[in-house]
C-alpha cells in the first residue's frame, strides 16, 4: 500500500478492503474471546481446590 492513491476508484478500492481487514479483526478478536471464556476459571473453583488440596494435606498429616 506503498503506493500514492490518486483516484476515487482507488480510494473506494482501499476503504473497501479496510472494512474487510477490520472485519476479520473484529472475528478473530471475537472468538479469541469465546475461547478466553470457555476456559477461565473462577474464584469459586480455585477456593474449592485450596480446599481439597487442604483437606488432603490433613487427612495425611492425621495419620502420621
């Protein structure tokens, strides 16, 4: 894109191809963050295995 745009075709040509870069920008970010989602873990989760990993550590130190 090095090159000087001096027509209204090539500069309908160059507005044209952003709004498609930018849409797949806009899909690409959009699924990233779907996938972010699927996988995030909450608090709750990360408290109830503390709480195993805890409850583990007890019960083994009960015994010895």
């Amino acid at each position: 894109m090095g090159e000087k745009l001096t027509s209204l075709a090539q500069l309908r040509m160059a507005a044209e191809k952003s709004k498609e870069l930018s849409a797949q920008v806009a899909a690409a970010a959009a699924e990233a963050l779907e996938e972010l989602e699927a996988n995030a873990v909450t608090m709750d989760q990360v408290d109830a295995a503390i709480s195993g990993a805890v409850g583990q550590i007890e019960a083994a130190l009960a015994v010895v």
